[in-house]
C-alpha cells in the first residue's frame, strides 16, 4: 500500500512539507456536507455507516488534506454508558445529566455493543478511501467526557458542577473517570482492530482546571488510553485544550504527538514539550474568517518553525467553527502544500 505523507511523517521521515489536516473538517464548512444535512439529521449521517464513510471521505476530495478522521462524536460514550442522548434542532442533549441523579455511578451500565455501527463505519471507509490517505480514530479525553456527562449540554460552558466535583468528591469524579477511561479503551481498541493509522484523543476542557490538577488527577486516564492504542502499535495525537505551562509536564509515554492549541505559539510550544513527541497545529480557525492575505502573512510566520521541526502536523488550534468559508481553507491546504519548506 501506498504510504501518504501523514504515515511517513508519523513514521519519522523527514518528509518535504509539513502533512494537513483540520480538527472538524467534515462537519463545519464544506457545501457537500451542508447539502447532505438537508437529507439527513446529524445522527443518520453518523449513524448509517455508509453516509458516515461518504462525509468522513469529503474533506479529502473538497479540501485535498493529507487525512480523514472518522465523522462520528465524542458524545457515544456516555450514550454507551447507558445515558439517554437525543440530536435536538439546537444540538445533542442528555435527557439528564448526572449532577441531577442520587447515584450517577448506579446510573450507568456500559453496553460496548452500543458502539458496533462505528466499526461498520470505519470498515466502510477503508473500503472506499484511496490507498494513501489514512483514517484517524478518535475518543473524548475523560474529563471532557466527565463535562458533559455531569453537567449536561447546551448549559452552562464553564461546566461548575464537573468542576467543583473534582473537588467535592474526588473518589465519585475517580469512579466516573475510571468507567468513561475503561470503555473508551475499548473501543479505541476496536478501532485499532478495523485499522485506523492514528488515534486522537480531545480534551477540549483541559484549561477548565489548574494545569497540576490536571496532570495529576486526570493524566494518569489518559495516559491508560494512550498506553493501550500505543502497545497495539497505533500513534497517539493528545489535544489538551487550555494546559498551557502543563505542557511541560507532559512525558513520551503521554502520546505521540501532542496538539497544541492557539494560545501557546508554536515555537514556545516545541520548547515546553519534550522533544521526542512530535507537535500538532496551531492555527487559530477563526483567522480563516479574514482575508487570505491576512491568513497568508500568519501561515509565513510557520515557515522557519517547519524548516526546523519535521515531527510536526499542520494543523488548527481547535476545531473549524461554523461561518468559515471553504476557500479559505481550501487556501491553507494549497498553501502547505506549495510552500518551500527548505527541508
Ligand atoms: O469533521 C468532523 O466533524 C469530524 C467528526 C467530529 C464531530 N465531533 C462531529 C460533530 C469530531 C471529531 C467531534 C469531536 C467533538 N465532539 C469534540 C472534540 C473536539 C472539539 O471541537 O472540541 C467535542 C467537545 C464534541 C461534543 C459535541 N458534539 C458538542 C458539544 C456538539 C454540539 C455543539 C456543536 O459543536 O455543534 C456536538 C455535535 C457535533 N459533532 C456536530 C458535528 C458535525 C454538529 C451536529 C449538527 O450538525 O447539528
């Protein structure tokens, strides 16, 4: 099989340009995706493996990035917990989230079975996918799991109620972080067995809590993720949105790769994390809703950072947000890719 820049670069070969790809490229901004929601609700496109390989596939073709990343949602572990999730027109919703429960750890009753129509999913996109671009997996962090799962959706953003129970009742916060780590290994697993080429794990609420909190109560789970995807021979990219000087307690064994976010620069990020991990990013999304000669005076600014550093992904800080036209990441993409890196 063919093997695409992503793999080699992940492979450490000093490749000639950096690989790209976007957190959230299918289901922000591409016209192809916007039309298929007037046909389909958001849980039939992911639900029906033959419409989820058809969007996971259409950043590849629209956008000409170097992978895809399976069109699912964080959100199917705790719907695999046993807690009840309905797609409503203003988003995904718990019918009660766990703040609002006497025995959340009673509550829950893990179903792995829940989470089979993904692995049709993923067999259905290597079915159809060209040779050299790979599929990324990917699981929420457990403690952004933990957010919503406590707090419910479409609330409160600050997420009090997770927050404070770190602190209330850490044994609780330990049990559910235990039960979201355990099922969430296996199905990373399960992944791995239906061949993705890399596993991302999103903590997009990491800077939700002081980053020693951090690593000391919540890294030993994501590490356990980590170790599992890694043993069976899958590289790890780990996002942990907001953990600014926590960068620098990060160790190989955490990932891979880490994906560092828009508030850190780029090159004071490959200072704090150890140099035998590989970065991911960081372009702020919300610069592709300017200009494309203010998009390209940012993108130069990598320029001597990817002649210097060839274990490293472009792409965003966090994910695309609605509004951003897909010429301009269609810019970005080109731009990558025609850039001279001097490598
Ligand atoms: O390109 C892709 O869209 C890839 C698939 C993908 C989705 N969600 C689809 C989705 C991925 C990788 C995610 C990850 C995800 N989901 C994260 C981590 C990354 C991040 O951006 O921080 C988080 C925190 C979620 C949880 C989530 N999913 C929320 C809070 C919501 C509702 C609000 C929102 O952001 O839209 C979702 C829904 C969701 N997940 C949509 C899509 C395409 C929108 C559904 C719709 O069309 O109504």
């Amino acid at each position: 099989m063919e093997k695409g820049i992503f793999v080699r670069t992940l492979e450490g070969e000093k490749t000639e340009r950096p690989p790209v790809w976007f957190m959230r490229q299918a289901g922000r901004v591409l016209p192809s995706y916007l039309e298929m929601r007037k046909d389909y609700s958001f849980k039939e496109l992911m639900r029906d493996p033959e419409l989820a390989a058809k969007v996971t596939l259409l950043p590849i073709y629209d956008l000409g990035v170097d992978a895809a990343i399976l069109f699912s949602d964080i959100l199917v572990i705790p719907e695999a917990l046993g807690m009840d999730l309905a797609f409503t027109d203003s988003g995904p919703r718990f019918t009660t989230a766990l703040k609002d429960l006497p025995n959340p750890v009673k509550s829950l009753n893990a179903d792995a079975s829940k989470l089979e129509y993904i692995y049709d999913a993923i067999d259905k996109i290597q079915e159809t996918k060209p040779a050299d671009i790979p599929l990324i997996g990917f699981c929420g962090a457990p403690f952004t799991t933990l957010c919503y799962m406590v707090q419910g959706l479409g609330t409160n953003h600050t997420f009090p109620d997770a927050v404070s129970l770190l602190y209330k009742d850490k044994k609780l916060a330990k049990q559910l972080l235990g039960a979201i780590t355990d099922l969430s290994i296996e199905y990373a697993l399960n992944q791995v067995k239906h061949g993705i080429s890399a596993f991302q794990i999103f903590e997009t609420h990491a800077g939700l809590i002081p980053s020693d909190l951090y690593m000391k109560l919540i890294m030993p789970f994501v590490r356990k993720i980590s170790a599992a995807v890694m043993n069976a021979g899958v590289p790890t990219i780990f996002l942990p949105k907001g953990l600014g000087v926590g960068l620098t307690q990060l160790q190989p064994g955490d990932a891979d790769i880490i994906s560092i976010d828009w508030q850190v620069p780029i090159k004071e990020a490959r200072k704090m994390v150890p140099k035998e991990m590989g970065l991911q990013g960081n372009l702020d999304p919300r610069i592709l809703l300017a200009d494309q000669n203010v998009i390209e005076n940012k993108l130069e600014e990598y320029l001597s950072f990817g002649a210097e550093e060839s274990n490293w992904i472009f792409n965003v800080g966090h994910g695309f947000i609605p509004g951003i036209p897909v010429e301009n990441a269609k810019f970005v993409v080109d731009w990558i890719k025609k850039a001279n890196w001097n490598r």
